[in-house]
C-alpha cells in the first residue's frame, strides 16, 4: 500500500522564492493495483517517485509505504519496495545472472533464494539469451529487462517504474507490460508514470492527473470520461492541463464528482 497525505516538496532557486514541485498531493496505492501518475514535463511526478523511494524527504506532509513514514524509517521502505526507472544504470561489467546475485545479497537473501529468484525473473522476462553476457554489450530492451529484473530480485510487495517501456520495441513493450499486469496480479501495488497515454489507457486500474504539482483529476478510465466529456485519455490530459489557472489553484480538481474533494 502507498498512502500519500498533502505532500509539499519545495526547491531553493537561485532567483530566490523558493519552487514548488509538489503543492498538497495525496492518493492512494492498494495491493493489486496499478495506478497510473501522469502529467507533463515538470509537473512534479519524478518529484513524488523521489520521495517514495526514499531518495528525498518532503517538505511537509506524508508519505507511507508498507504502513511505514518514509521519513521515519527510509532504509525499511527502500526494502518494501522495488524502484525502476529507464535511467537507471547498470554495472557494465557484469552480466544480468551476476547482477541479480549481488542485489540479492544486498537484500539479505541466501544463496539458493537468490539463485531460484534470479531463475524464474530471467525467464518470466525471457532474459535467457543474454543473461550471461556483460551488461555493456545489450541493446536497450535488453537493458529494460535486466531493469525490472533487478528491482523485483527480492520479491518486494510495492513496485515504483518511471517510464519502463521507454525506448522500446513493440515485442520488448508487450513483454514488460505483460509482465506488470502478472505482478499486480499478485497483489502488488503499482505506482506507475509514463508519458505514453494508449500504454497508462490499457494498462493502469486508476489514474491520477498532476498538474504544477497538483492532482487535478483522479480515478479509473470511465470516470475520467464521465467528468471530463472526453473520450481518449489523450484529450483528458490535455483538457486539464489546458485549464490551468484560478480554478485549479482555487479547487485542487478540475472534474471532481465531489464539490468538496
């Protein structure tokens, strides 16, 4: 479960008032869902993953993970979860099999854990054709898999991906999306953010619209139609983040069924 609280995230700038990446947040994650966090460029998304994952802490408010504050107990957090990003780096001498041994022994895992582990996600995500070279030498999809692969090496009960199908081919996509929907499956709460509105369509139980930090609509594909009056999640989007202005800073919701949510 993650349960975010009117969060606040402020920056110093060097022009002097402060900026406001994430102004009031709050939604909710349950086990076996997916929930979708989109917004354009500066909306605060990466913001919020930052502060779940435990990279950062808020300003104010709260943030829970696992029935845990993120700023009481970082270093339990950062072991309920698993973080994806596309940008995430890999060690470009090993290969995908030595990777997934060494971020199993950090989590603590034995060795025969590890190993089983490390089999089953190297299948799951048909990984065996190259899980044995270095992680230097794989293309792209290659490295997306071994992605994936690492943060969900311990079998953790949240997942937080950032873009997990960036750059993708239309095999390697399916594939990873595919996988996701076997995880929520199994009960895991998704936190996810794309730019690909068709993929978040498709894949995501709920959604969440940022906006200049704000949620300015929130749930699943057919309630965002019905309080919108559009159609496409793509004309959605940019309906809410054509409106900004007094009404969403006054409100904090663009097309809440509820006058006072």
């Amino acid at each position: 479960m993650i349960e975010v609280y009117d969060l606040v995230k402020t920056f110093p700038t060097a022009e002097g008032p402060e900026k406001r990446a994430v102004a009031g947040l709050s939604f909710r994650v349950a086990p076996g869902e997916i929930y979708g966090l989109l917004g354009p460029n500066g909306a605060g998304k990466t913001t919020t993953l930052r502060i779940l994952s435990g990279l950062i802490g808020p300003t104010s408010g709260r943030a829970v993970v696992g029935g845990i504050d993120v700023t009481a107990d970082m270093l339990t957090v950062k072991k309920s979860i698993g973080f994806m990003t596309a940008h995430a780096g890999l060690y470009q001498r090993l290969s995908p099999r030595e990777l997934l041994m060494y971020f199993a022994e950090l989590h603590d895992m034995d060795y025969l854990t590890a190993h089983r582990r490390a089999g089953e996600l190297i299948d799951w995500l048909e990984m065996g054709d190259f899980a044995d070279l270095r992680c230097g030498a794989l293309s792209t999809g290659q490295r997306q898999r071994t992605n994936i692969a690492r943060a969900l090496i311990s079998n953790p009960p949240i997942l937080i991906m950032d873009e997990p199908t960036l750059g993708l081919d239309v095999l390697t996509n399916r594939l990873i999306l595919d996988f996701i929907r076997r995880e929520r499956d199994n009960g895991k709460a998704i936190l996810l953010c794309t730019h690909y509105l068709d993929e978040a369509e498709t894949l995501c139980d709920r959604i969440g619209l940022l906006h200049q930090g704000q949620l300015i609509a929130e749930g699943d594909l057919q309630s965002l139609r019905r309080q919108s009056g559009c159609e496409r999640l793509t004309e959605i989007f940019l309906k809410c983040v054509g409106q900004s202005g007094a009404h969403i800073l006054e409100t904090g919701s663009l097309f809440s069924e509820d006058p006072k949510a």
